[in-house]
C-alpha cells in the first residue's frame, strides 16, 4: 500500500443493529480490513474522515455534538473500511439515547471480526478524565491495535502543541502508545496519519 491511497471514498451505509452490518469485500473477495473512529462528541471525527478520505462533506458534520446516533460504514479505494461509531460524553443528549449507544459500540468493537485497528481521537485541548481512561483500558484489554489521535492541533501553538501530547500520555499512563497529532484547518498529520493506519493494517495481517 502506498501513502497516496485514500483518493475514493464512498458512504455505504447506517446500521445500528449487528444484524445490519454490511458484509464489505474487496477486488479479492477477501473482507475489508475495518478501522473504527471512536472519541467524545464534538472532538472532530467527521471533519477528520472528510480530511482523510479528500472529501468536503461524505462525512456529515454538525455543530451539534451528538448528532451521529447510528454507526456509518464507508469504504475507501475498494480496500479497506472506516467505521464512524458515535460520540461519547455528551450530556445533552437524551439519557434514553445515551444508555442505547454503550451497548450498540460495545458490540460493535468487541464482534466485529473485520476491526483491526481503532483510531481513538482526542482534543489536544483536555486532559484525559476516568472515561476516556477506561475506553483506553478496555480497547487495550481486547487487544485491539490503536492510534491515539490528538485533533484541534490548531488551536495551540507548537509549544503548547508539544506540553499538551506530554500530559495526555502522562494521563493514560500506557506505555508504546502510538500517536500523531492532527490538525484538519492547517493540513497538520495527514500524511503521519494515514502510515500510520497502513503500517497497523499489515502487522495486523502479518
């Protein structure tokens, strides 16, 4: 795989029962390879997939946080997948909503065979509180290869940039984390980013 991939990206579908999954296949007739996108509300997911898939709006963005209430499918160059699961930590929607979303990423993340890599995005801005620690702890616990994602890299300066990563890592206290930070405004790790996923893709087929 080449760095200059990501060029067709195509929406598939919504699901948010197991049973309605799309069974993806590629050229091969093999099953994609799945990556999720998992991190709180209103961190950027849709404005990162857009970024990475080339696209101003495939992946529908809101000022809302807490829109996506379903799990989307794409698939990119016919090779692999993106999986965008909904948001986390959003008080404001509705508690019925929210007790509807554990279940439905859980068993998303832990039957999911085709899932072999999760990005986990994270503002660069916050400190990581018992929540994201315990996502963390538990897609480490069912030993799914991940990336830690820092987003919002604009919004410090490369100083702040540098003092923000160091605390966040301190704060998930996890050893041979692998991180880049992202930045979709001021073209910050796209590039490291998409390596990144490809370098995890083939140890996991290794």
């Amino acid at each position: 795989m080449k760095e200059d991939l990501f060029r067709k990206a195509t929406f598939i579908k919504t699901a948010v029962l197991a049973k309605d999954y799309p069974v993806l296949r590629n050229r091969s007739g093999q099953l994609m390879v799945e990556i999720a996108v998992v991190g709180r509300s209103n961190v950027g997911k849709s404005s990162l997939l857009n970024d990475l898939f080339n696209s101003k709006d495939l992946v529908k963005t809101s000022s809302t946080p807490g829109k996506t209430q379903a799990i989307n499918f794409f698939t990119v160059d016919d090779q692999f997948a993106f999986v965008d699961l909904p948001g986390y930590g959003y008080a404001q929607v509705p508690l019925k909503v929210r007790k509807q979303w554990g279940p439905m990423i859980q068993e998303y993340l832990s039957n999911r065979e085709s899932l072999k890599v999760i990005l986990f995005l994270f503002d660069i801005r916050r400190i990581p509180n018992q929540e994201d620690i315990e996502l963390l702890e538990w897609i480490a616990f069912h030993q799914k290869a991940m990336i830690l994602v820092m987003t919002k890299a604009d919004k410090l300066n490369q100083s702040e940039r540098s003092s923000n990563s160091k605390n966040i890592l301190k704060a998930f206290n996890t050893e041979n984390l692998f991180w880049t930070s992202y930045s979709t405004k001021k073209n910050i790790g796209r590039r490291e980013l998409i390596r990144m996923i490809l370098d995890a893709i083939k140890t996991e087929q290794e």
